[in-house]
C-alpha cells in the first residue's frame, strides 16, 4: 500500500471518473490505497539542501490528478481537524488545490 488519491468511475458517464472527498471537509481524500500515486517531492528549504532529509525537514508534496483533465496539481495538507477511533486520535490529511501555508504541516502521520 502506499499514499494515494482514489477515484470511482461515474456509473451513468463510463468515462467520466470521480475522486473521493473528505465526508468533513469536502477537500480530495487521501488514503493508503488510492489510485493515483505519483507525488512530486519538494524541500521547504532550498538553502543547505544536500539532496538528503534529515530529522525535522519539511517536505512539501503534490500531485497532479491522471483522471481529470486541465485540473490543477493539489497539495497534501493537514489540519486541525482530528477524528477518533477507539483509543486512537488521527489527524486528517487531504489535498487542496490551494498554495500551502506554514500551517499546513502534517505533524503526526500514521
């Protein structure tokens, strides 16, 4: 498995495909077994960048949906929106087609 964006086909259009939305936010879903998979890897910080991460480096990552056409690159984002399941609290992580800000860093993910 690895993070991806999942889309269904349109049942009355078989050409036309969807992508799955947040049920909170309405923002592109992100799920360990999404179709889509091909992330663009940027570094926060192009100033000592050795080509290498280290502990603490931000990363900002993006993806360009295959199944819509002309439709823009989004950006992986978290927020403070949590859910809980059982003993466990996990923070949403969505796509937005919106420029990242510096509050949009995913702290804990699982």
């Amino acid at each position: 498995m690895f993070l991806g964006l999942s889309f269904n086909r349109n049942t009355h259009y078989p050409h036309n495909y969807y992508y799955l939305r947040s049920p909170c936010t309405k923002y592109t879903e992100v799920s360990c077994n999404g179709n889509d998979k091909d992330w663009i890897f940027r570094h926060s910080k192009f100033e000592n960048y050795d080509g290498s991460l280290k502990s603490n480096d931000t990363i900002n990552l993006s993806i360009k949906k295959t199944k819509v056409i002309n439709d823009k690159e989004e950006f992986l984002s978290s927020h403070d929106i949590h859910c809980s399941i059982g003993n466990y609290t996990f923070q949403e992580v969505v796509c937005l087609s919106d420029r990242l800000g510096r509050n949009e860093e995913v702290s804990d993910f699982i």
